[in-house]
C-alpha cells in the first residue's frame, strides 16, 4: 500500500492517520501540520480556551508522543509548496515528498475584511487558529470595547466569551438576523434574546462601513452611519474552503475539493476530507463544516485507502455553548417549510419539517429532545408535529413506533 502523507494537521487529518494504523497500515505515514503545535481541537477556541477554562494540553487530540508511538512522522510547521500528480511528490521547503496515496486534510480558512475598510489594521482579529485566540486572548478585559463583525456561530461565541468577561460588546450582522444562513427565525430570535440578556449591544441588518486607526484600529464606522470607539475588532464573517493546493495541482473544484462518495478526488492517488471536501448527499453535492464529519469522512478515507471501498454516508450534527446554553444541532434544515416550536422551559427545541418529513432540529438545553430527534431523522421515521410542540408529549414514544 506504501507510503501515505497526510496534509493537513487539524481534526480530519489527525483521525486519518490514527485510523490508518489502527487498521494495521505498516507502511510510512506522513503527517503534514502547518501550525508549530500536534493536531488540536478548534471548536473550544472560542469558548473554553478564550474564556481561560481549558489548559493548552487539553486541547490537542493526542498528546505528542503518540505520534512518534506510532510511528507516524508528524512534522509542525511543515509548509507545503506544490503537488506534482503525475510525479506522486508534495513540494516542501527544501525538500520533495513522495507517496503513493495522499490524504488533503487541509480544513478552511477565515474570510477576512478587505484592507481597503481596514482589514489590515492591527487589533482586527479573525477566529480560526490557536495563534488567532492566544493572540486576542489578552485583550479580554473587562470594560474594554470590542466590535464582533458577524452575527454566525462564531461571532456569537466570541460575544458571549466577551460578555462573561465583563466587556462592552457590540456585535454587527449585515443580514437581517443573526444565524440567518444556518437556522430559522426562531432560533434567530432565541439566541438575540439570549445575547441581548446579558448586555451585548446586538445589531441586525447594520454592517461595517471602514476601521479608521490611531497606530491600531481605533473606531468603527457603520453602514448606518453610527461611529464606535473601539479597542479591538473580531471578525467573524464565515470561512472558505482550503482549495489552493489542490487548485493548483489540477484536482477538481466544486465548493471545495470535488469527491466522490468514498473520498477519491479527481486523481486516484489523492483523497480529500473534512472542511475542504466537497462529496455527494441525498442526490447532490455538500461540504460540512463541522468535527463529526471531519472524523467520520476521515475515517472512511482511511479505510478506503486500504481497500474497503466503502460509501461515506453523513450523519451532520453540530453543536455551540454560549452563556450557560448548549445548542445541539441534529440534521440539515435545507429545504424546510415549516419549524415546530417545543417550548419545555428552562430546555427549547426547534423542529424542522418539509412537508410530513422531520429535517433537523435544534436543541437549545435539551439533551434529549437532540438525542430522539436525531435518531428519528436518521432512522427516517415519522412523526406528528403537534406531538413535538406538546412539551408533555412522550418524545421517547416516537421511537417506538
């Protein structure tokens, strides 16, 4: 089977080669890492680790070590330059790798403001890498004043880190709701209810005009014409497909690197999975952003690469803490036409139909509700909405049926 290298150190890659050996691979493993530290947990980024809640060692996947235990050749700050297809080599920094199979686990990157507003000023701060958080970390403070740009997952959770902190927070979405692209009103309305709580000055349908500087950003100007005094700006404005390599190597792009259901791209040597994959579901084409997926799709690559020929079939759930709220997120509400609410009190949950047919839900503190719903959709059983919205309802029952 040879020699396999991995680029890409982030959750996708690091579950790759961890299941490569697990299965009995005994050939060389490769594992390409562009950060100085071993593959590590993102999604606690903007919550734990920010919030000082986490030790830095918590947060890698593996310690150290086990990469060497396993004979895997995990290299930090590896820098790769190019893919030669056809020579089967990855181009580094002085030096050309050869492979028989290469594994492109190399996630997404942040969408930045553009320099001509004031992208490029100092203290403008995406949220993506442990250096992006270790490097805003200390500017967390109460009663400094921070502008979050971008009302998604990210921007809440980097709000709600500020807010427990003390800080005068304002968050601006251009959209007419936050969580507009991934959730419905109602759940909009539940976390603006719940940001607004807890004193974030949250603003919809309002975007950035330009950052204006005194040595670093110092004011915000918005689209509404209000102008803020800033100390440090978070951008949180949705991430991109890492695509270049496989671009530039001639693989084909289709949001993302196009595979197939097994994870090959349009070379047979060369596989993709997690952020940047783009890969066939439900008679179409999706990319998930999310650590489920990169773990399951990853995993499935692995396995393929020693001859399973196995299909990769999504099963996307998701989650985000805020405050004392953890949402859970079962599904994909593409497509729905109808949300039940299930008011339960102290746990919220909010049901996504088309038609008779349950799509996703989102569980805001309900554990349970997240549990049954996600079997109910994954076992593709039906069920009654007046049932969901009834908070006495048995849920448990429906998987009976």
């Amino acid at each position: 089977m040879g020699h396999v290298v991995v680029v890409g150190g982030g959750q996708a890659g690091a579950s790759c080669v961890a299941k490569l050996r697990a299965l009995g691979h005994e050939d060389p493993i490769t594992l390409l890492c562009g950060e100085p530290v071993p593959p590590y947990q993102r999604p606690p980024l903007s919550k734990a680790y920010l919030l000082g809640d986490m030790a830095l060692e918590r947060l890698f996947l593996r310690p150290e070590s086990y990469y060497a235990d396993a004979n895997i050749d995990l290299r930090l700050n590896a820098s790769v330059q190019a893919i030669d297809p056809e020579a089967k080599t990855v181009a580094l920094d002085g030096e050309t790798l050869a492979y028989d199979d290469l594994v492109l686990t190399t996630g997404s990157t942040p969408r930045l403001l553009p320099a001509a507003i004031g992208g490029d000023l100092d203290g403008v701060l995406p949220v993506r890498t442990l250096a992006d958080v270790d490097a805003m970390a200390p500017r967390f403070v109460a009663g400094k004043r921070v502008l979050i740009i971008g009302g998604g997952y990210i921007g809440l959770e980097a709000a709600a880190v500020a807010a427990k902190k003390e800080m005068q927070v304002v968050l601006v979405e251009m959209a007419d709701r936050i969580l507009q692209r991934v959730a419905a009103p109602e759940t909009s309305a539940f976390f603006r209810d719940l940001h607004r709580s807890h004193g974030v000055d949250l603003r919809e349908g309002v975007g950035l005009e330009r950052l204006n500087r005194a040595g670093h950003v110092s004011s915000a100007v918005l689209s509404d014409g209000t102008e803020l005094e800033v100390d440090f700006v978070i951008v949180g404005v949705g991430i991109a497909p890492d695509t270049g390599l496989a671009d530039a190597a001639g693989l084909t792009i289709d949001n993302g690197i196009k595979v197939d259901a097994q994870g090959r791209s349009s070379d047979p040597h060369i596989w993709a999975a997690g952020d940047c994959a783009s890969f066939p579901h439900d008679g179409g084409r999706i990319r998930l952003e999310s650590v489920p997926n990169a773990i399951d799709q990853a995993e499935v690559v692995a396995e393929n690469i020693l001859g399973a020929e196995k299909d990769y079939v999504a099963k996307p759930w998701f989650w985000s803490d805020q405050y004392d709220v953890k949402l859970q997120i079962a599904g994909l509400n593409t497509g729905y036409d109808r949300v039940v609410t299930r008011d339960g009190g102290a746990a919220k949950s909010f049901w996504y139909f088309r038609g008779d047919t349950l799509l996703a839900v989102d569980a805001a503190n309900d554990p349970r509700g997240y549990m049954i719903g996600k079997r109910l959709i994954e076992g593709g059983i039906a069920v009654d909405p007046e049932v969901i919205a009834d908070p006495t309802s048995d849920l448990k029952a429906l998987l009976r049926k």
